[in-house]
C-alpha cells in the first residue's frame, strides 16, 4: 500500500516492524521531558492553540520542479514559524528539519533508498530531513485537497516528535514491549503525528483559500481511502485524530497516549 508518509530510522519504517531503531544521539533533545510522561504529560499539550499566521499558499504547476520547491519553501517557513512558538512556550529547544524536494522515482537517503511508488514523503530521522517525492506528473494542487501541504505538515509532524521526546521514549518503551505492543504504541504516536498536521493545517486553513465547509470535510474524509494499517491506526482513526487536530487548531488535542483503546488502534 502506497503511504502518503513514512518515518524512516537506518533504512527501516517506523511503524512497521523496526520501531525506535534511531541511535541516542540523534534523538537528543535537551531539556525535552524523558520517560513516560514524554508520551502522556509533554508540555507540548499546554502551549494553547496555534499563533494565527496567513500562509499564502503558492500555486503549484503540474510536475514543474521549480514551483514544487518554491511551494515547498513557502510552507515549511509558515510551519517553522508555528512550531517554534509553540515549543518555546513548551520550553523545548527547537531547530527546524532540512528540506528537500526529490525528483524522480526513486530516492537515496542516508536511511536507505526508497520508490515514489512506496510513499509521497519521507522523514529520515539521521539526517533529520524532510522529503518530498515527486515526479513529472507532479501533484495536482486541487483547491480543497493540499496533499503537498498535508505531506510536509507530516512531515514536520515527525520532526517535532522527534524534539519533544517522543520518539525517544517509544524507542525505550517498544525495547520492552511484544510485537503486538510495540505495534499499538507506534499506532499512538503516528496518529498523534496526523493529528498535529492537522491541528496546523487547520491553523492556516482559512488563509490559503479554501474553502472551510466541503473543503475541510473532503480533506479529512480523503483518509478513508488509505485503508487500515498495522502500526499507523485503522483508517477511521487517522481521520479522527485529523478532524480533531484540525478543530481544535493546538497540540493538545492530540495526546493520543490517553486516549481509549478503540481510538487508537
């Protein structure tokens, strides 16, 4: 099944079978908090809502390479500018991923090489690089149905995680758990990551232009095409921690490890 993301760590898949496989270092992050309560109390969850920004939204033109970039620049700016405020009011020390736009079918990346056949974005936690693949067909850019957007969001979703402590604590955690444990804690945390994305995309919604009745039903409702999928949640809960994010516009909604059982599988 072909992913609109993947977290990538020494060229496996997080939320497969290789969970929490990234060194120490590269998931240092200073005064973020360890342990459990990096899962379930981070400060994350009490820094409010989103700051309001107007992110103009750049047109992007089919498989043009140079518009995707530029699309890509524009954006990931607007979520550099969210992230950091709400992690200086976490008091975590933030640092923003590098971005780069791949062309072509395939992408080499010091967590291994991946086709756009297998995904449309990658975060490689070694490099801390967010990827967007794309090839000379492009992404449409339909008015209601940012998946370039939602992509990089993802993105820097996986990111931020990564400076919170998150993935840290998964990776200890998942050393003691079953496969099948280890397999719904991942679901947790990519579900808390698509409910990030989206509690950001709601943040800026109305200021690229669309529309904020249909648009934000079909962009959410888009999720239930994907499928179930074992350590990254049952289609039905994507799209509610989705909606959830994107309503409620703040990090805090998207505690996912309190959440019942039956929202997080």
């Amino acid at each position: 099944m072909r992913t609109l993301f993947a977290v990538l760590t020494a060229g496996a898949l997080i939320g497969t079978t290789l969970i929490g496989a990234g060194t120490a270092s590269a998931d240092s992050t200073g005064s973020a908090p360890t342990g459990p309560a990096a899962l379930t109390a981070n400060p994350i969850y009490k820094t409010g809502r989103f700051k309001p920004q107007t992110c103009e939204e750049p047109a992007l033109r089919g498989g043009d390479i140079d518009s995707i970039r530029l699309y890509a620049d524009a954006m990931s700016a607007c979520l550099g500018k969210a992230w950091k405020a709400q992690l200086k009011e976490a008091g975590i020390p933030f640092t923003a991923p590098r971005i780069a736009v791949a062309y072509g079918d395939r992408i080499k990346t010091p967590c291994g090489t991946y086709r756009l056949d297998d995904t449309f974005g990658l975060y490689c936690r070694r490099n801390t690089t967010v990827y967007l693949m794309v090839n000379e067909y492009g992404i449409s850019g339909e008015l209601d149905s940012p998946q370039m957007l939602e992509s990089l969001s993802i993105g820097y979703g996986y990111h931020v995680q990564r400076l919170i402590g998150v993935f840290a604590q998964e990776a200890r955690a998942a050393r003691k758990l079953s496969k099948a444990g280890a397999l719904a804690l991942s679901s947790k945390v990519a579900l808390q990551n698509i409910c990030f994305a989206g509690a950001f995309i709601g943040s800026v919604w109305d200021s690229l232009g669309h529309t904020k009745e249909s648009g934000a039903d079909y962009f959410v409702s888009r999720h239930s095409y994907d499928g179930d999928d074992p350590g990254n949640g049952t289609a039905k809960n994507r799209m509610y921690w989705l909606k959830r994010g994107f309503d409620a516009q703040a990090p805090g909604a998207c505690n996912t490890f309190k959440a019942p059982a039956s929202r997080v599988a």
